[in-house]
C-alpha cells in the first residue's frame, strides 16, 4: 500500500517538475528565437534591387567556431543611430538590409552612413550604406510587425488621398487575397487585420503594401 502511494506520489511530483523545466527551457531559448527572427526580417531585400544594393551589408563568416558579429551604423559625426545586427551566426556568407531607420525607428537624413562589422569582438571592417527615399516612403510610417498579430499591418498618412494596395501572397508567389487595390486612403492611422487567417495552413506567406509609388514587403512565418 505503501509502495502504491509513494508511486503516485513520484508521478504527480513529475508532473509538477515538469513544467518548471519546460519554462526554464523556452526562456533560455527566448534570445535565440528572437534572434532568429530578427535575422529574418533583416534578411529580407527591399523589392527594388538599386535599392537593396545601397542598403544591403555583406557579411562573411569564415571561421569555424561560433562568435558574435556585430553591425552598428553611425552618422558623419562617429555616433551609432543603429545598433543593427547582434547575433551568433554559423559559418557561412550573409546578406543584411538596413530599412533606413535608427534605433528610435525613425527614418534617418538622406546621405552615406558609415557602418562598422566587429567580427568575433576583434576585427572592424568599416563600409558605407546610402539612404535614399521616394516620396511616397516618406509621407508614410508602418508600424513594425506585432508577434501577437503577425499579419496585422498599421500605418499612418501623411496626406490625403492616397492610393495604396494591400495583398497577401503564398510564398512561391501565389496571391491568396486582397484587403483593398488602388483604394484612396486619407491622412490618419490605419489598422488592417486578415479575415482569411482562419482557412490558411501553417507556413511562410507574404504581405505586401503599397503606398503610391512605395513598395512594402512582409514576410510572415504562421505558426498557429
């Protein structure tokens, strides 16, 4: 009788334990998820390819044990406005897109910007991306993506009656729906949800806005 008690005791003691070591387990893998994520979005190139070409940051990772590799862009004067890439990559070549913005998520001055790569907390390799803007980019903010609502999109106009568009793609190319085309939007904050959520299947999809002449692009990981 005894032994029986002390058996269930031992298996409701697991159950409790168990839970503790899950949640120990996901936190210390919190960074790393977010850093996954944050080398995505990074690694995403702007659809217009003279652009992605003034914006993009090449990254070689030749040695064979892992080290950290950091990019910080700074203005004319010395001074970090965006502390962009901090992250543990595996050997390998990397593409990285700057979006133009600073720390504080707002759109820098046009011009050169130079940028620093310390590499494994030694070597500084020290280059030059180029900040360019169409109107229509400017006269619009969009909100960075929420991880609660991943195909949420939010942006604010700057002026009245703008023509924009709002689609969502499968990620061979396929367009699955529309919100609006060529809908004439007015100055202010706008919200967008996707209704279509709730038929799609796990997997990578892609969200793409256009505000007059400015292309957006989102890629979108659901995993639900």
């Amino acid at each position: 009788m005894s032994l029986n008690l002390y058996n269930k005791t031992g298996k409701m003691m697991m159950k409790y334990l168990i839970i503790p070591v899950l949640l120990v387990c996901v936190f210390s893998l919190w960074p790393t998820i977010l850093l996954a994520q944050t080398s995505s979005e990074m690694s995403t190139p702007p659809p217009d390819s003279a652009e992605a070409e003034r914006v993009r940051i090449w990254v070689p990772v030749e040695t064979k044990s892992r080290c950290r590799i950091r990019i910080n862009i700074m203005d004319s004067t010395g001074d970090t406005v965006r502390h962009l890439i901090d992250f543990l990559p595996k050997p390998g070549y990397y593409n990285f897109y700057w979006d133009k913005r600073d720390d504080f998520g707002q759109y820098v001055p046009p011009g050169t910007y130079p940028y620093v790569i310390e590499d494994c907390g030694k070597h500084k390799r020290q280059r030059k991306v180029e900040a360019r803007y169409s109107r229509w980019e400017l006269a619009s903010t969009i909100a960075p993506p929420d991880s609660a609502y991943p195909f949420r999109i939010e942006f604010e106009l700057h002026e009245d009656s703008v023509r924009c568009s709002l689609r969502y793609f499968l990620h061979n190319g396929r367009q699955l729906d529309s919100a609006f085309v060529d809908s004439l939007l007015n100055k202010g904050a706008h919200k967008f949800d996707w209704n279509f959520i709730r038929k799609i299947r796990r997997g990578n999809y892609i969200i793409k806005l256009m505000i007059g002449d400015y292309l957006y692009i989102r890629e979108v990981t659901y995993l639900p």
